[in-house]
C-alpha cells in the first residue's frame, strides 16, 4: 500500500490523472508507479546506510520508515 507522502509527492509531480465521477474524483497511478516508489527509496536508504558509520541502519531504517517501506 502506497505511502501518503508518496501519494503526496505524486500529485506534486503532476504524475497522477484525475477524472471526476459524481461525488469523489477517482486518482490514478501510472503503472508500477508504486513499485518505482519503493526502488527509490531502497536505493535512498542504500546510500545513507552505507555512510553510517555506526554500521546499525540507522538512518536508513528512518527513511523506509517515513515512506512506508518494509524494513
């Protein structure tokens, strides 16, 4: 399930189409948009782990964390 900041930063991006249907808009995602997502953060994560010195994941546990990635 998609994180509401990814949800958020989509929108920002103009990545998402909107089509309005009586009473609520209906938002759609581009195909694996999602999992694309989730490869960002991974790799955002990586690259802070791996400057860490304390060697715990620290750093990188709080940024899957504040996308909703699994940790």
């Amino acid at each position: 399930m998609m994180n509401e900041r990814i949800k958020e930063l989509a929108r920002k991006a103009n990545m998402v189409e909107v089509e309005y249907s009586p009473g609520f808009p209906d938002i759609r995602y581009p195909k694996n948009f999602e999992k694309f997502a989730e490869l960002i953060v991974l790799e955002c994560a990586s690259v802070v782990n791996s400057r860490d010195d304390s060697d715990t994941g620290f750093w990188a546990n709080i940024i899957k964390e504040h996308f909703g990635v699994e940790l």
